[in-house]
RNA sequence: GGCAGGUUGCCCGAGUGGCCAAAGGGAGCUGACUGUAAAUCAGCCGCGCAAGCUACGGGAGUUCGAAUCUCUCACCUGCCA
C-alpha cells in the first residue's frame, strides 16, 4: 500500500535518479511525478535521457511529455498541475515519487511558493528595455521601487531584474527575491539527493553522451529542428540540443558536440550540486553504495510511524 | 644553406624598460537563485596565512630596474635556395 507521503529524488544529473525512482515507486505501490523541466516536452527523449515506456517497468509515469516544444515552460505552471498530480495519486492510497534534478521544480512543489502572475506586454516592455538599455537601468529602477529586492539582485542579472519588475508592476506589490525558509515540506515529503564523487560522475556524463549520441541524438534533433524546436524558448535551451543543431548547420562536427554537451553538462551539476546541497532536510545519499531504495523506504516508514 | 617572423600562466592571446603575477577570452573552482531554471547571474582563478617566493622557451649579459634591450642555444613558421 502506499505511504501517504511524498518521496522526492534530487540530485545532480547522471547520479541515477530514474532507476532509484524506479525502485523506490515498486516498493512502495507507487507512481513518479516528474520534476524534470527538460521531460515535459514531447519529442526530447534521447538528450533527455527520459526512460522509454518499456524501461518504466510499469510504473505509471506522470508530467513527462506534456508540452510541445514550441511552448514555453513556466514553474508555476508546474507547480499547479504537479501537485494536483501528486495529490491525485495520493487520493489513489499510492505513493507520488516525484523525480527530477530542476531545483526550483522541485522547490516549487515542496515548498510554500506562490508565484505571482506574469503579464506579456509588460514582460515585453522590459525584456525589450534590456536589450535596448542594458541591466543597469533596469536595477537603477528597481532599486527605487523595490529597494529589498534590489539588494539581493545582481545588478547584471537581466532575466532577475526583468521578472522583479514584471511582478512589481502586475501586482503593485514588491517581490520576494529570495527562496522561502526550508521549513517542513509539503506532502511530509521525504527528500533524497543522490550524489556520487565528481571523478566518477563526471566520467558518467561522458558515457552518457556518448550513449545517447550513439542512440540517434542528432537524428532526434533533426527531426525536432523540423517541428520547430529553434523557435521554443524552453526547449531550445536544453542541453545538448543546440550543440546538435550546430552539427546540422555544418559549424561543428559531432565528437565536437558531443564534448561540449559533456561539459556544460559538468557545470550544470555544479549549480545543481549549490542548490540541493544546501538543502538541510535532503537526505544525501552515494549512488555509489548499495542498498540505497531500502535505506530511503527505511527513513520513509520511520519517519511516518513517528508523524 | 640564406633571409624574415615567432616561442607569455591549463589553453588561446595582449603586452616593446618601471604603474606586470602580467589585459582580455576560454577552461576550471565556488556560489546565488520565486513564472525560459538544462535558464540567468556573481566571485575566485601561479604558490604562500603573511613577509615573500617562483614565473613570460634555456643560458649569459646591459640596466637602479627586463616579459619588454643585447648575445647565444633550442624549437616552430613563412619566403628564398
């Protein structure tokens, strides 16, 4: 029977989420939500690494595959159906094993986060104010309307000070520019990140591209390219997939890209090693050792006999 | 064999006597993070806590002082043979 809880797996890319997630869900009648920002679209499997239906084992798998390349992803978008999903499969008496390495997904489910609106015009207004005026004269104004929020946003920070004035503006209200306090999640999640060494992940990064480059990545982006995937603001951003499209545009060849996927790959899992890391209620765990789905089912049934 | 040019920190690359541990970029490291988050951005980046030390192909000089000038050796490049 299910847990009655969440069970969230972060981590940096290449520890083994999936698989753990995998395990974690067949053990405790589950089912995984994604917390992948790059899975929701349709069409990106292979520079993904989105597990295809037959490796899924038969545990259900929700939010993967849900937008078409060409929309734009929102976490508050996210945040909204991915907890009616995980609230769904709780209402199912099973257990929501939400998996994925988007930090602020993730936060934006298990933490107390409202995200105020959005409005395109004035979002249109700004973004063309900075690309016209530059960083600066957007914090020179925040700083006058928002003064709190301008002292914890580098003034070079575009795409901060574009979104602290949009929300200035549609709300009449100042923006929280920092993170909630990491109090008790929501859901009484459980939460889990799964880490190994730098030497040997990074050396998995590298066999992973090279895994996915020999699966097809460059005819998956050929035929992605076909349905518009340049014109996706999301989508196109996804590691890798530029580096592809640099292949079909003949301006670099493919062991080429494939280098440079590795290592920006590298430095993401840096930056997402700085968000989870710092996350005291994570449980860290080495996907080097053994026995990791008991010892997180372990804490999981602890900590709800306590509760 | 002759003539010309080059050799700079992990890489590329500026620098022509002091203001140079040496611009800039890349790589790397650390970190921030509320609607594109696989995004966007910041700091560090020869060694040393410091005094200081070691560094601009090697060596020898000139000079108060050299990455910068001279000589020489090595290697690379272009033109002439």
């Amino acid at each position: 029977m299910g847990l009655n809880r969440l069970i969230v797996v972060a981590g940096p890319t290449g520890a083994g989420k999936s698989e753990l997630g995998l395990e974690l869900a067949e053990q405790l009648d589950g089912e995984v939500v994604n917390a992948d920002s790059m899975q929701l679209y349709r069409g990106m499997d292979i520079g993904t690494a989105k597990l295809a239906a037959a490796e899924r084992r038969g545990v259900p798998h929700h939010l993967i595959d849900v937008l078409d390349i060409s929309a734009r992803a929102s976490v508050a978008a996210y945040q909204t159906r991915a907890r009616a999903q995980i609230e769904d499969v709780l209402s199912r008496g099973r257990t929501p094993v939400l998996v994925g390495g988007s930090g602020l997904y993730v936060s934006a489910v298990v933490d107390e986060i409202q995200f105020p609106g959005t409005d395109p015009v004035i979002r249109g207004q700004l973004e063309a104010e900075l690309a016209v005026e530059g960083p600066v004269a957007l914090f020179q104004r925040l700083r006058q309307l928002d003064p709190v929020a301008a002292a914890v946003i580098e003034p070079a920070n575009g795409r901060r000070l574009v979104r602290a004035l949009e929300v200035i503006a549609v709300t009449g209200r100042p923006f929280t520019a920092t993170l909630p306090v990491r109090s008790r999640p929501r859901y009484e999640a459980v939460l889990v990140n799964l880490d190994l060494a730098t030497e040997l992940l990074d050396r998995r990064l590298e066999q992973r591209v090279s895994r996915m480059v020999a699966a097809g990545f460059l005819d998956e982006v050929r035929a992605l390219d076909a349905a518009g995937l340049r014109e996706g603001v999301t989508a196109s951003r996804a590691l890798g997939y530029p580096q592809m499209l640099a292949v079909l545009d003949g301006v670099a060849d493919l062991p080429t890209a494939a280098a440079k996927t590795v290592q920006l790959t590298r430095r993401f899992v840096r930056r997402q090693r700085s968000w989870f890391g710092r996350d005291a209620r994570m449980q860290r765990l080495d996907a080097e050792s053994g026995g990791l789905a008991d010892r997180v089912v372990r804490t999981a049934r602890a900590g709800t006999a306590a509760s």
